[in-house]
C-alpha cells in the first residue's frame, strides 16, 4: 500500500508525527479495538472513538462505554447492546 505524503511529515519512533495530510490507496487495517482502548481514536484518550466490536459490525465509544453500535444486518442501537434489539 503506498503512502502519499503531503507537506511535511516527520517520522518518530514508536509513532508516526503527522504535519501535513497522509492519502492512502487502498484500504487501511486497524486492530479490532474494544470499548475501553478504541482502535480509530486521538492521543487525547485512547477510550473515545471507533472499534470493532465483531468482524461485522462498528461502534463508537466514549468514556470507555459502547454508545453506539450498526450491527452485520444494518441495525443501529444508540445505548443498548445487540441483544437488547
């Protein structure tokens, strides 16, 4: 997967210091994440943002609790878990 890199971009390890815009071709892999530590987040808390909660469906989280999930069939629950639809 090639990364384009636009403006400047500064390389650090462990991580990466973006200061300009990264453009991916192709599709970007990110571990599956869980409500506490989300895999799609900011360096302000890793318990806000986006999971995985299972191969099939998405959630996004804040305070390390699920608030939101759209499950394999298209079903959105707003503060309740899957087996409360």
């Amino acid at each position: 997967m090639p990364i384009i890199l636009d403006g400047t971009t500064g390389i650090t390890t462990p991580g990466i210091t973006n200061t300009g815009t990264f453009v991916f071709q192709g599709p970007v892999q990110v571990p599956a994440g869980s409500a506490a530590t989300a895999s799609i987040t900011t360096a302000a808390g890793a318990n806000t943002g986006i999971f995985f909660p299972s191969s099939s469906s998405v959630a996004i989280t804040t305070a390390g609790t699920q608030r939101f999930v759209v499950d394999s069939a298209g079903n959105a629950g707003l503060g309740v878990t899957p087996s409360a639809w």
